[in-house]
C-alpha cells in the first residue's frame, strides 16, 4: 500500500502534508502536490494533515485513477520538503468544495526546494 494525492488538491496546494513526510517523498506540480509511490512508506502522517482531503490509501477504490498520475508526476516534478507558506494560492479557499478538478491540472513543474 501508499498513499496518493487526488484532484481534491489541485488549486488549493497547502503544503501542510509533507512538511511532515519523513521520508520526502512529495513532488511540486504548479497548482498540486504529488507523492512518489515507490518512495512512500505507508505510515500515513499525511493523510490527516491535509485539510482538504486529497491524501488517501491507494486502496481506495477511487484512487485507482491517481496511483499512475501521481507516479508520472513525481517523475518530472521537483522534490518539495518546505512549506512555503506565501507560495498557497490565495484563491485555495473557493477551490476546495470543487468536484470533477482535473480539467485544472497544469502539468508545468513547481519550484521545488
């Protein structure tokens, strides 16, 4: 098992997850996070950090879908470990309850550490 990063993320990108990875295994999209499943370890810190609920078990039903864009991401993505507190974007609150987001999802790089 791991854990995933859904559409629930894109566009609110909190970054309150892997501030408490410990093995930093997020990778910084421009609108959304992802994990590297090969490198999670399953100890599931992150899944109750994140306010909005994007973090889940690859055992979900649903998450299915996420497991292969979460890998191909955090393939060309930079590692992020830090928590950049102005790098939220300002409009994350209106994001939140928006279903059916991954029309949204920009496929350019974060910054990264």
């Amino acid at each position: 098992m791991t854990y995933i990063v859904n559409e629930k993320c894109i566009k609110c990108k909190l970054m309150d997850c892997m501030e408490v990875c410990p093995v930093d295994c997020f990778y910084e999209g421009e609108n959304m996070l992802v994990i590297k499943p090969d490198e999670c370890i399953d100890c599931g810190v992150c899944e109750p950090e994140c306010p909005v609920d994007a973090i889940e078990p690859d055992t979900n039903e649903e998450a299915n879908k996420w497991i292969e864009m979460n890998k191909k991401y955090s393939e060309i993505w930079p590692n992020i470990t830090k928590k950049r507190v102005n790098d939220v974007p300002a409009d994350q609150e209106k994001w939140r309850n928006v279903k059916n987001k991954l029309k949204y999802l920009s496929e350019k790089p974060g910054k990264g550490d």
